[in-house]
C-alpha cells in the first residue's frame, strides 16, 4: 500500500478531480467554516471572558467538541436537510466553535487583572479595555485556538466526501471503493502535508501579529496599553 505511484503520476495533477481541484475544494470547506466559527464563537468568547459571566459554556463547550461523533452528526443532518454543502459546513462549523470559544475565553481570562485595572482607572471605557488591553495580550491564547480548529477542521472536511461532495476525502473514499488503497494512501498523505502546511502558515502570521512591536511598546505608543504600576508611581513622583 503505498501512495507514491499515485502521487508521482502526472495524470493525477491536471484536470477533473486531480489532486490540485481536490486541494481547493477542501481549502474552500476549511476556510468557510473557520471565518462562520469565528464569527459566531469569537464574539460570545470575548463577551464571557470580559465579563466572567456564563464561564460554563465555554468549559462545557470544549467538552462537547471533544465528544462529538462527527460522521454521525453529519448523516443525521443528511437525513434532516438532504444531501448538499449545508449539512457539511454545519457539522464543521459545530467542530471549530469549541476551541475557538475556550480559548478566546481563556485567553481573556488569563489577562493580568493589574493591567485591566489600570486601564480602567484611566478612564478607559469597557470597550475601550476589551479592545486595547485585553485582546492585544491575549493573542497567543487566542491564535492556539485557531490553529488548533484548523487542524481539527483540515482533517474532518475529508466527510465531505462520504456525502457525495468533494475534496481529499474523495481519495479515501473512491479508494475504498476501487479496492485502489494507494490512492487511499495517497490522500492521508495529502492531508496531512496540507495540516501541516496550514499550520506552519497560521504560525508564522501569529509570530507576526504577537510581536512586541504590536502588543508592547507599540500598543503603548498607540496609547492603548496601560502603564504599569512602575510607570504609575515614576510619573506620579516626577509630578
């Protein structure tokens, strides 16, 4: 069983369903549900991670994204709604909100309260703290969570497949069909080069955005981090 004659034959590179048309199929399933998770679970995480409220959603939310049977979900929502890209992108959906939301939360959470407060006695609105104080340092929290709902998604979109859509699980699952386990082979191989590529990628944005030049001294050239306590009593005896 190995993958290297499938992927080393030039015929599988070009034209319908070639591994190219199969990659960005299976980006367009993984980026959809990362910017509609994102949009719906960032949101409700910043909310509960400022306010403290409501922390056992996002507790019981990782839970759930943990036990989730995927597959199963998904014919459930096949026998509901029908076959089609809906059922796929819900179940994706439901598959990124878990880390994103726990760790948006966490992140939040993990803020030093020190800085929150100095923030606030400034003069700084809520808003005003959530965006300039708290978000800035909770970045690497917050970018953990998203590239681990990417991975999680990168290797799942492969369900898309079992629906009678496309994607890399097509490899898998006409593979399995066909008794042409190379071309199974072929595809795990595929997926996972693509994860890890992905991966790499969200790494290297993520060192580009949690840099000191956006969350230390530039955020205090912005005016929008607070001085610590250091700072504080430096000014206050220099007044």
């Amino acid at each position: 069983m190995d993958g290297t004659p499938y992927l080393l034959d030039p015929a599988h590179w070009s034209g319908p369903g070639s591994i190219p048309e199969l990659v960005l199929a299976h980006l367009g399933y993984t980026g959809l549900a990362l910017l509609l998770g994102v949009l719906v679970a960032f949101p409700v995480g910043l909310l509960i991670g400022h306010t403290g409220r409501g922390a056992w959603l996002a507790v019981n939310a990782g839970n759930a994204g943990r036990a989730l049977p995927t597959l199963g979900l998904l014919m459930l929502l096949v026998t509901l709604m029908g076959l089609g890209r809906v059922p796929v992108l819900i179940v994706l959906v439901v598959l990124v909100l878990p880390p994103i939301l726990t760790s948006t939360y966490a992140g939040l959470r993990s803020v030093d309260r020190a800085a929150v407060d100095a923030a606030r006695g400034m003069g700084m609105r809520p808003l005003q703290v959530l965006l300039g104080v708290e978000v800035p340092m909770a970045l690497p929290v917050l970018f953990s969570g998203l590239r681990a709902a990417a991975l999680q998604v990168v290797a799942t979109a492969t369900v898309a497949a079992s629906v009678g859509l496309g994607g890399l699980g097509r490899l898998l699952i006409d593979g399995l069909a066909l008794n042409d386990y190379g071309r199974v082979v072929a595809g795990a191989v595929v997926v996972a080069v693509l994860a890890v590529v992905l991966d790499v990628l969200l790494a290297l944005v993520q060192r580009a955005v949690v840099s000191p030049g956006l969350t230390g001294r530039g955020a205090r050239r912005r005016g929008s981090r607070p001085p610590t306590p250091a700072q504080s009593r430096l000014d206050a005896d220099l007044a």
